[in-house]
C-alpha cells in the first residue's frame, strides 16, 4: 500500500551504481598494471639484448683486430710476398721521404669517407 517516508527508493540504485563503478575502476586499474608489467618486462629484455650484443662486439673486436695485425705483419707480409713469388721488394728506410700537406685540414678532408 503506502510507503513510509522514511525508505529512500535510490538507496538501492545508488548502491547498484556504486558498485558497478568500483568493479569497472578495479579492472582498469588491474588492465593498466598488466600492461605496465609488460612494458616494463619488455623493456629489460630489449636491456638484457643490447648488452649481449655490446659484449659480443667487444669480445670480437678484439679478436677481429689481432686478425688484421697478424694479416698486416711486417715480416710476415714479406714472407708471405716471398713465398708466392711476388716483384715487389721492400723499400730500405733511407729512402723513405715524409711529404707534409701545406694545408692540414684538406689533408684531413681527404680522409673522410
């Protein structure tokens, strides 16, 4: 029949409400943490990648760079001429003449690739 004044009829509706919103704001909150979890996960293995490359580069440069000195040996690379019968003779020191470039920084130019 007649209800007392004293009941609110948006007491439930606002309970309702309240709740959905917390259930929405929960799993937002849950969404985001998932995906900063990822970002962050991602970005410690791009981290850990990179510095597995920068030791395997440091490790083969210095190899590459024994390889090249070995290759480019004074006395080997004369043995090696020698051996496959090559003309070309070595050029004593007293006849090695030092050209100074009047213009260092075109000579520097000339350097660059």
């Amino acid at each position: 029949m007649n209800q007392t004044r004293t009941t609110h009829r948006s007491n439930t509706f606002f309970w309702i409400s309240f709740f959905i919103a917390v259930a929405i704001v929960t799993t937002g909150a849950v969404t985001y943490v998932t995906y900063r979890n990822l970002q962050i996960q991602t970005a410690r293995e791009i981290e850990a990648t990179e510095k597995r490359i920068a030791s395997l580069v440091q490790d083969d440069i210095p190899s590459i760079q024994a390889e090249i000195d070995r290759q480019l040996a004074r006395y080997d690379l004369r043995e090696k001429l020698e051996r496959n019968g090559s003309d070309l003779i070595s050029t004593p020191s007293n006849r090695i003449q030092v050209i100074r470039a009047k213009n260092p920084a075109v000579s520097q130019q000339a350097l660059r690739p």
